[in-house]
C-alpha cells in the first residue's frame, strides 16, 4: 500500500551562491522555508518541482522536501531539512548569524 501523500516544499540551491532555496506561492526563490510554499496536493507538488526544474540559471538540484505548517510558515520534519534551513555549519555567516543573534537576544 503507497504511504499517503505528507506537505512538502520545492527545495533547491542557489546556483551562484550555493545556499538553500525554496519556492514560494508566487513562483518565486525565496531563501527561508517559513516564506515557502507548503504544497499539501500530491499532483500540484509534482507540478512545481517540474517547474523549479526548468529553471537550472537559478537552482540546481530541486526536489520535494517534508514539512509542515508552523506558527510562522513551514517547518522541517527531517533532521537533514532542518540542518540545511539554517544555512552553513562551518562558520556564523548569512542564516546563522541571523539565527545566533536572535537566539542571544532570547536569552536576555
């Protein structure tokens, strides 16, 4: 028996800066997932992946990613989509930065 169908987003990287991309509702890249479009029909997420795909001058490698609806917009459900939503782990620089500023500002 075939798993249902869970929400996804149409993920991809940016082809001149490397990061994490996402596709939103307007057809547009946009770099965080909470701005992403979380597609819930099967047949439209087809449809925007082979989209995201005719587009290799802005993103490489698209595919479908799980997720779900959080109080911001779509969040992770795999580890491995999480670690790639916060941008690179090797130094605090662009998402990181952003995250690591807000995460002190919390601690306050």
């Amino acid at each position: 028996m075939p798993r249902p169908f869970t929400p996804k987003v149409v993920t991809a990287n940016d082809l001149v800066e490397g990061d994490v991309i996402y596709l939103n509702r307007n057809g547009a890249w946009v770099r965080d997932m909470c701005m992403a479009w979380l597609i819930e029909d099967e047949a439209e997420a087809v449809a925007q992946l082979a989209l995201a795909e005719t587009q290799p001058e802005i993103a490489v490698g698209a595919y479908l990613a799980d997720a779900k609806a959080g109080p911001n917009g779509p969040v992770p459900t795999h580890f491995r989509e999480a670690f790639r939503a916060k941008g690179p782990s090797n130094r605090f620089h662009g998402k990181q930065i952003n995250t690591a500023r807000t995460e002190a500002a919390a601690h306050v």
